[in-house]
C-alpha cells in the first residue's frame, strides 16, 4: 500500500511539470494576436520557463538542505498553481510572461527533487524515472490535446483555457501532506559552491541535457506553427501535438526499464537520437508531418528519461542525486531555453522554419557524439578501474 501512495506522489507531482507549457503551443498563433506579440517575444512564453527550470533547479539544493524533499516538493506544487491560475486574468503580454516565469520556478524546483524522491524511497528501482517521465508525457499529452477544445467551450477564452491546469496541483498537494509529518532538514548537506568542480561525467550528462532539452522544448512550442505553416488547421495542429506526446508514453514507460535490466544505455541513446533526426528531416523536406511527429515522438520519448536515469544509476546518496540532477538541469535548461527563441527569432527573420530546423540537426548531431563519449555505467566503471590499477 504505502509502495502505491509513494507511486501516486510521483505521478502527480509529475503531472504538473509540462501542462503551462505544452498549453500554450496549440494556443500560440491565437495569443500573439490577441496580446500582439512578435514571434519572438511569444517564444518567451515557452523560453522562460525552461529558463527558470535551470536557474532554479540549484534553488532545489538550498531548499532541500534547509525544508526536505517532501516540504520543498510541496512549495514548487504551490507555485505552480499560482502561476496557471494568475493566467485567467492576463491581459497583456506582461502579466502572461510573469506567469511563466513562476510556473518556471516551480518546474525548476521539482525537476531535481523528483529524482532525490526516487532514490531516497526507491534507491534499488532507478528505473522508476519511467513513471516520472510517463507521467509529465501525460500531462503534456492532456494539456496540448484539450487546449483548443477548452478554449471553445470557454467562449473562445485562451486565459480561461490555460488556467484551467492549476487543477492537477491540488492533488498533487494533497498527497504530499501526509508525508510533511517526517519531513525535515537534510542530515547531509551538500554546499552548493562545492559542487562546481571539474566533474567530466556531469559535463557531459549537462551537455546532453541541453541538447536534448533544447530540442524537444523547440519541437513543443513551434511544432504545431510549423505544421500550420504547410496548411493543417488548428485542430489538426492539435492533434499532432497529441500524436507526439501520446507517443512518448509507452517509450517513456519501457525504455528506461529496458536499460536498467540491461545496462545498453548508449545503443537505447543512439537509436532515439536517429529517430529524431529523421523526423526533423521529414518536415525540413516537406514529407508527411504526421510521420515527422511520429519519429520526433519515438526520440523524445526515450531520450527524457534515460537523461534523468543518468545522475539516479550513478549517484551513491539521495543528496548526490539531487545534487547531480540539480547541476545536469541548471546548465542544460540554461542552454536549452536559447531553442524556442532562437525559432521565433528566425521566423521573424527569415519569415520560414527551415533555418532553425537546420540548426536541430546539427544540435542532434552534436549530442549524438555526447552519447558516445557518455557510454554506458558499466563502461565507465570498467574504464576507471584500469586507469587506478
């Protein structure tokens, strides 16, 4: 029983970590011209709270020493909440980009916490990063497939339409209060000026996380545009960010399980990172946009989870693996976060898409050589041990 509640608490929390973004994509166009925004200053919308998800996942660190897991994971639901609910009164462009920057901050927090939680209840199971993975693929799946229908039922509201997610904190907060009772400060605590060392494993998980990140967080804010742009409505744009976030949920679910019972880390990294090529060359070269997201899916989905596996299976403690998380997100959501503007700043410049998809190959291409250098754990482990004998 208590293995179910923990369980709950991981998918619920995680259920709140991608609705505020993936909302908004199906929205976008809709949005600019109600708010008169340019490509650009949209882009912020999505930017910003990949931004904040670095920035803050240090705060996680501090919050941990000082609140525990459990209290800190419950002060990122709260804002969280805020953040999506503040969006029913959004008038201007302002206000919306304040909301995203809290929303932002509460991602930032929980990102690293989830994986302490992991292995602080589950330190035998890294492979429950599946769960949390599903879980956040699953609420972007709600959030991007209901946008355009809530926003009609709602008068054709886009702020109602957004606001509408504050809802899935709520349980979220709910769960975790049983669990305040036995929540403290860490008995261990790692400063934060320590943990910027030359560390050439953690660059290169940082580096592959920016990647990766940047990548899918371009891919969920400008995929349904992108799509528009060859002449499918609004509703088929919706229903393909459907299709790519439906996807990722049996690969998030299955993959990192694969991986823990074998260790083929790398082949599993490899392979998703070829499906994501291919789908960015379908819709480069005009090909089918539903095969596209099809690939851009498959990609996506296997390369979240094992990012975030990565610090879990090679951390020794629970503060190391928040540590390692925290560090992996802070520079590669820093990074990441240049994606989606850098797509909006193209499409302002070039008034197409094929300057930035372009770019994602090259990015692909990039964290492909990563993935060889990473390797898998027992590679690494085998290589260190003949370097000490």
């Amino acid at each position: 029983m208590r293995f179910v509640y923990l369980m709950m608490i991981i998918c619920l929390v995680s259920l709140n970590l991608r609705p505020s973004i993936t909302s908004v994509g199906p929205l976008l166009d809709i949005i600019q011209t109600s708010l008169g925004m340019s490509g650009l200053t949209a882009s912020l919308i999505t930017t910003l709270p990949v931004l904040c998800m670095g920035l803050f996942a240090i705060a996680s660190i501090t919050l941990n020493n000082r609140l525990g897991i459990e209290k800190s994971l419950l002060l990122a639901m709260s804002f969280i909440f805020t953040a999506t609910l503040l969006r029913m009164v959004v008038q201007d462009s302002i206000v919306l980009l304040i909301t995203a920057l809290i929303s932002g901050i509460g991602i930032g927090i929980a990102g690293p916490l989830i994986s302490g939680f992991i292995k602080k209840y589950f330190p035998e199971k890294p492979g429950l990063t599946g769960i949390y993975s599903v879980s956040m693929v699953i609420g972007a799946a709600i959030a991007s497939s209901f946008s355009i229908p809530l926003f009609h039922r709602m008068n054709d509201s886009w702020q109602q339409s957004l606001s509408f997610w504050s809802v899935l904190a709520i349980p979220a907060a709910l769960f975790l209060l049983p669990l305040l009772k036995k929540s403290g400060p860490n008995p261990n605590p790692i400063a934060i000026s320590s943990l910027f060392i030359k560390n050439k494993r953690v660059n290169l998980f940082m580096l592959f996380f920016a990647c990766m990140a940047a990548i899918f967080y371009s891919i969920t804010a400008w995929l349904a545009p992108i799509v528009q742009s060859t002449g499918l409505s609004h509703a088929q744009s919706g229903n393909i960010l459907t299709l790519f976030t439906v996807i990722q949920i049996p690969i998030s679910l299955s993959i990192p399980m694969i991986v823990g019972r074998t260790g083929n880390r790398k082949l599993w990294l490899i392979l998703c990172s070829l499906s994501e090529i291919i789908g960015i060359l379908l819709l480069l070269f005009h090909f089918s946009p539903w095969l596209a997201t099809i690939f851009l899916g498959i990609g996506a989905g296997g390369l979240f989870p094992l990012a975030i596996l990565m610090p879990i299976q090679e951390a020794r403690s629970t503060t190391e693996a928040i540590s390692w998380s925290a560090i992996v997100q802070f520079g590669g959501y820093l990074l990441a976060s240049l994606g989606p503007a850098f797509i909006g700043l193209t499409v302002d410049l070039f008034d197409n898409f094929i300057p930035a998809l372009i770019v994602l190959v090259v990015i692909i291409c990039i964290m492909t050589i990563t993935i060889l250098k990473i390797g898998n754990k027992a590679e690494q482990i085998e290589q260190i041990s003949k370097e000490n004998s």
